[in-house]
C-alpha cells in the first residue's frame, strides 16, 4: 500500500449511524487522536439520550423482519460483508493503526481475524439446529433456537474491529438487529465497518451506531425495556456497574472483563518456545489486550535463564509510530495508560525486582513506553491489576502447588498460559486453572473458533466458537399434542 495514512484518513467518516442514515448531530463533538502523535484526526458527534432512543425504536422496528428472515439469507448477508471487508484489509488496518496505533501489519492481521468471526457466524446461521424429544405427557416437543430481541453492543478501542465483529456476527446470524457503542477512542474502524454492512445489504434499521458519552448512552441502552441483550467487553467495574442497570429489565447479558492472566513456565519446558510464544502473547497490541500474560511464573531452577532469553528478546523489539517498517510495539492508548505502566513498574522495583530489560517511559516520549521486563519482586499487585502496557514482570516459584495456588488467588479468571513438556501436568495444571482459557505450550488461543470468555470476576458468556451463538438465542419450546 502505496500510502497507508492516506488510505486510513480517506476512510474516516466523522458521524454516526441511525438506521444506516448518517447523522451529525447539533451539539458539541468528541476528538478522536492518533495515540502516536497526540494529532487530532478526526470527530464524531456527542449524542446522546435522543438519539440513542431512537437507534433502539429502529433496532425494535427492524426485529421482526430480520429475525424472520430465511437463516440462510443471513448466512448469506455476512458473507457478503465478509467479502466487502476482505477487499478493504489495508485500508481498515490502516484506520485501526492511526485511531489505535497498533503497528500496520498488527492491524492488519486483526482486519482478517476480525473478518474470521463473520465467515464462522455465517456458517452458525445455518446450524441454528433445535431439538425433538417425546414427552411422557405423550406430546412431542420441538425446540426451536430464536432470536433474543434487540441487543446494545458495547465495544472497547483495543480492538476496534474484532470486538465488534465478534458480537455482530453471532447477533447477526440468530436474527437480532443491534445498537452498537463503540470505545470513544476508536470509533472510525467500527464506522466503516457498519457502513460496509449496509452496502453489503443490511436492512436498514437492523443497526445503528450511537457515538458520544459512554455513560449516558449506557445508561439509556441498559434501562430500555426494548434492548433485550447486552455484550459489553471492557472493565470489570464498568460491567459490573451494567449488569447492575441491566437488572431491572432482566436483560440477557454476556461480559467479556478483565484479566490479570497467569503464565506459567515449568522447567521442563521448551524455553525457547516459552520465550517466544509469551512475547506473541504479551507483546499484541503492546501489552494492551484482556488475554496479556500479567504476571509470569517461573520454576526457580530455570528463572534466571528464562528470564535473560526473555529479555535479550525483548530489547529487540523496535517501539514506533504504526507505520513504521519493522516496528512491533506501538504507542499506549492514552497518558493515564503510560502512568499505569510507570507505577506497576516502580512496584516491582520497591518490591526488590530488577529490570532487565526497559525499564520507564521511552525516548520518543508522549505515550511510548520501553519494552521491560523484571525478575523478582512481589506479584500481588500482578494478581488484581491488569497492567495493559509492555511490562513483562517474572517471579519464581518451587512447586506446582505453590504456583497453582499464586495462579488462582486472584478475583480475575479471563486467560492463562502454562508451558511444560509433561503431558500429565498439562492436563492436570489447565483443568485446576482458574480462568474461561488455558493456552497450553502457546501464547495465542484467540479464534474465531476457539470459545472466548471468563469466570469469576472476568465475566461470564462465551463469544465465537459452536457457543458464541448462544449467546443471541432463546430456546422456544413448542409441545404437540398428539392425538
Ligand atoms: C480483548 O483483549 O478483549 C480481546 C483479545 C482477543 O480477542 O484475543
């Protein structure tokens, strides 16, 4: 791609989306910047409870024809907008690069696997199998999967497209029509995309895109009796503050939260491979995403040497505007994203850990931090606060009972990671994790086939995968009275 800036700034559509219909709004507008530079690229309109009503009177409008449309024309609409999307992966790559400042090539491998989530749905749509069952009442009964009802979309900027995509396309292929929110910081990716989905032939009211304050739109989404779903990826306190506002409406909720996931390195493991694969894990979108190893444990026997591979790796790694060549890790999100870092990290210096590698804020400033990684110090902190930056803190530990025990005494139990060569102790440590995933000998389990999501405090609900779709459908019971 010739100019990916330009192909990212011709892509920008500064409104939101009513019913497929654009619109600006009156009042006042919200910046949006690229996290490299600081540089305002664009607005998007602060709407608020007028607006937010009326995308849900037309997600309610558009419910009943859409979820009675024949599954496999749905199948086929996604496919359609699947293809739209594959014929624009630079350009969207390049959108999420300068509204997210995730490296181009990053972005543009979150474009695809952001695609991959609709293709799988597609296929879903046509599975929406029910069930038979004879009754002792001597009826028949026959159940049919249908949709829940408008549901309200709330996505976050760490993946701007794949987050919107993994709710759209298990909605879209029940039958629910959508109000979605994207993350005030990013919301040109998921303009696009909806706007691709109108072109692709969504019928219009199926989906609105409602920009402004997260709050106030929120708090309308949640308190319609009309929206009869929520997803929400984000934090832990902010979903929890949602479900509290969804209850008097009982609304079915799904709640991809927070992590502080555990990877553990056994020393039997193949180090190489465990210093490879925790870098592909930590260092996606430069420590921001909910799956990020938080906090690495590593048998004692092997901590020292696991930890120079590591670092020696990291300092390899080149920090820079997204559209550099060759860059790996970008600029954080926002500045209280940088401060976060910087106390996580002086933490671990209080608590005796050392720096090998990194170690503060990077020489080109704003919201560049440098690649760390530490060995020693206290985890605790590691256990209950996401870090979402580029600090890779290890600490070591002598048996499997203590690690599991570390691994688990936190309220979060979103992913986790363990490498070993003993197959026993694989199964054995995965199944004892506390956490919705387990990526065994790898850094990366996310796909649109895998199930995504949490337990405890990290949320419940699965997205992708056979039981993403669950997500979106009610179980209709129809009893026969046979005669
Ligand atoms: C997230 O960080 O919320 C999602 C990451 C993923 O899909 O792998």
């Amino acid at each position: 791609m010739a100019d990916p800036r330009a192909a990212a700034r011709a892509l920008i559509s500064e409104h939101a989306l009513i019913a497929g219909e654009a619109v600006t709004g009156s009042g006042s507008r919200i910046a949006v910047d690229d996290p490299a530079t600081g540089e305002i690229i664009g607005h998007v309109p602060d709407l608020g409870e007028a607006e937010t009503k009326q995308a849900i009177q037309a997600a309610h409008d558009a419910f009943p024809g859409w979820s009675r449309t024949d599954p496999h024309k749905r199948a086929a609409f996604l496919r359609e907008w699947a293809r739209l999307i594959d014929e624009n992966i630079d350009g969207l790559g390049a959108l999420m690069a300068l509204e997210n400042g995730k490296p181009f090539e990053e972005a543009k491998v979150e474009a695809v696997y952001a695609n991959s989530f609709l293709k799988w749905f597609a296929g879903e749509a046509e599975r929406l199998l029910g069930d038979t069952q004879d009754s002792p009442l001597g009826h028949a009964i026959i159940t049919f999967r249908q949709a829940v009802g408008p549901a309200a979309l709330i996505t976050p900027w760490n993946f701007p497209a794949a987050m919107l995509t993994r709710k759209l396309g298990p909605a879209f292929a029940a039958g629910c029509t959508a109000v979605v929110k994207p993350a005030s910081q990013t919301p040109f990716t998921a303009i696009a995309l909806v706007e691709l989905a109108y072109k692709a032939g969504l019928p219009k009211g199926a989906l609105s895109l409602i920009t402004g304050d997260a709050a106030t739109i929120g708090g309308v989404l949640t308190s319609s009796p009309l929206i009869r779903k929520l997803s929400f990826t984000g934090s832990t306190p902010v979903g929890k503050k949602l479900a509290e506002q969804c209850a008097p409406t009982l609304k079915r909720l799904s709640m991809e939260l927070g992590g502080a996931a555990p990877l553990i390195v056994f020393a039997d493991a193949d180090l190489d491979v465990a210093v490879a694969e925790t870098i592909k894990g930590k260092f996606r979108n430069s420590g921001q995403t909910c799956v990020c190893p938080n906090r690495v444990y590593v048998e004692r026997s092997v901590s020292e040497e696991f930890a120079e591979k590591l670092a020696a790796e990291v300092a390899k790694l080149k920090v820079g505007n997204a559209f550099e060549d060759g860059v790996k890790v970008g600029p954080l999100i926002e500045d209280k994203a940088v401060d976060k870092v910087e106390r996580h990290l002086e933490h671990i210096k209080e608590k005796g850990g050392r720096v090998l590698t990194g170690g503060g804020r990077h020489e080109l400033g704003g919201r560049f931090f440098q690649p760390t990684v530490t060995l020693g110090g206290d985890d605790a902190l590691f256990r209950e606060e996401e870090t979402f930056g580029p600090l890779v803190p290890i600490f070591a530990f002598d048996s499997e009972d203590e690690v599991l025990a570390k691994a688990n005494d936190s309220e979060f139990g979103l992913a986790s990671y363990l490498f070993t060569r003993d197959l026993d102790r694989a199964f054995r440590v995965g199944r004892q994790i506390e956490a919705g995933m387990c990526g065994i000998n790898t850094g990366l389990t996310s796909t649109a086939v895998a199930p995504f999501g949490g337990v405890k405090e990290s949320g419940y609900g699965r997205e992708g995968s056979t039981h993403g779709i669950d997500e979106y459908v009610d179980i209709k019971a129809l009893t026969l009275g046979l005669r």
